[in-house]
C-alpha cells in the first residue's frame, strides 16, 4: 500500500497497471475504515491522516477511470 505523501503524486500512479490500481484502491479502502474506527475511538494522533488517504482513493479512483476511459476509446 502506498504511503499518504506518495498518494498525493498522481504521476506516480499513472505508471501502475489497472490491476494494480484496483488492488491500491481495495486496500486504500480496508485502510481508512480502521482509521475510521480507531478515530471513533479516540486513538488516531493525527486526524489529517483520514483526509489523506480519503484524498489518495478518490486519486486512484481518477486514475483508474481514466485508464479504463483509454483503452475503450482506443
């Protein structure tokens, strides 16, 4: 899984195969829903994690749809 900061760099992204992507995005998603829980809780430090990681699967979502928007319009 990718770490926050590199969730921010989108070219990063784009070098990945479709398949990878969907697997980033799974595991972005499985991720953020025990963040989601340790936040309820009380035990995340730093809240801005959460918006990270939200940002970084909307990210690989962009990519993702833009990868699969290529090949049918090819």
């Amino acid at each position: 899984m990718m770490k926050p900061k590199e969730l921010r760099q989108a070219a990063k992204m784009r070098d990945l195969s479709a398949e990878d992507l969907q697997r980033e995005a799974s595991e972005i998603a499985d991720h953020l829903m025990k963040l989601r829980f340790q936040q309820a809780a009380g035990q995340v430090e730093h809240p801005t994690v959460l918006r990270d990681y939200r940002r970084g699967l909307a990210r690989v979502k962009t990519v993702l749809a833009e990868k699969q928007r290529s090949v049918k319009g090819s």
